[in-house]
C-alpha cells in the first residue's frame, strides 16, 4: 500500500475527514514510507533547510545542524540544544485565576480557586505560535514533554542512517 501524499498533507493541515482518516490512513498494513513522506512534507513547509529528524509536536521539530540536534519551530526559531528542556527557551503565559480562566473555559467550568491550579501557555518567542500547554498545580516543574531516541528509531524502525548523519 503507497502512502497518497495528498492525505498526508491533509492530514497535516488539520483537513482530512474522518472517513478518509478511518477507511484510508489507519487501517493495516502501513506503508513502510510513510514516516519519510511525511517528514519530507513537513520540510517542505518549514523556513528552514537542516534536515527535521522527527516532529516533536504540530510546531516543533527535532533538527540536525551542523552544531548538533536541535529543537525548531516552523518559523526557524531554535528553541536550543535536542538535550535541553525547550520550554526553558519559550515565552510563557500563566494562567492562575478565575478570571485569567474564564477567558478560555465558560462559568463553573473553571478550576476551584483554592486548587492552586496553573494553564500554563508556551509561545515562540519569534512568531508567538501557541506551542504547548501544560495544565499544572501551582509549583509544578516544568517539564519536557519527552526526550526521542532519535538514532534508535531510525536504526531500529527505520532501518536506516539519520539524516543529519548521513
């Protein structure tokens, strides 16, 4: 079965419909290119020539570069080393009270205020595209999402080179 890069490109733009989701992208058994069509479709859409590794998020990418991996918005704004906590690198708004909560959830949908409850609202510093949201008590670390094993997956999964190391 070929991967129909049209559904791809839908798919990431949020446009693809249910049915063709359920009876055209999902069912077994996957294309075996299909990881690799996708990344190039998302090169092709990123202000950005290093090679993305693998999308960390809807936004985010990890990148080879010549000084190493790295974490990329699409708008090519480097969110520092793959290593590193990328939440560090971005704008954040923090969301504590009923009020700041209102605007987003509607009446007696809101945290109870003795909660100590925090939305807490990643931006990229360059073109302020909403990036992640993390919903925390008050105190809570901020924590990375998760660290890719990069090399495993395209050396187990992949049965191939990284690109930023070929």
């Amino acid at each position: 079965m070929s991967t129909d890069t049209t559904q791809i490109e839908k798919l990431i733009d949020g446009e693809l419909s249910w049915e063709e989701l359920r009876n055209d992208v999902l069912p077994d058994p996957k294309d075996p290119d299909r990881f690799e069509t996708t990344r190039q479709i998302l090169q092709e859409k990123v202000e950005f020539d290093e090679p993305i590794l693998v999308p960390l998020n809807d936004h985010l990418f990890a990148v080879g570069t010549e000084d190493g991996r790295v974490v990329k918005g699409e708008c090519g704004h480097e969110f520092g080393p793959l290593a590193d906590n990328w939440k560090e690198y971005c704008k954040v708004r923090v969301r504590e009270d009923e009020s700041e909560m209102r605007e987003l959830y509607p009446e007696n949908m809101t945290p109870e205020p003795d909660w100590q409850f925090q939305l807490r609202e990643f931006f990229c510093p360059e073109c302020f595209t909403l990036i992640d949201v993390d919903a925390v008590p008050a105190g809570y670390p901020v924590l990375k999402p998760f660290d890719p094993d990069i090399d495993a997956f395209y050396e187990e999964w992949e049965d191939r080179t990284p690109p930023d190391r070929e």
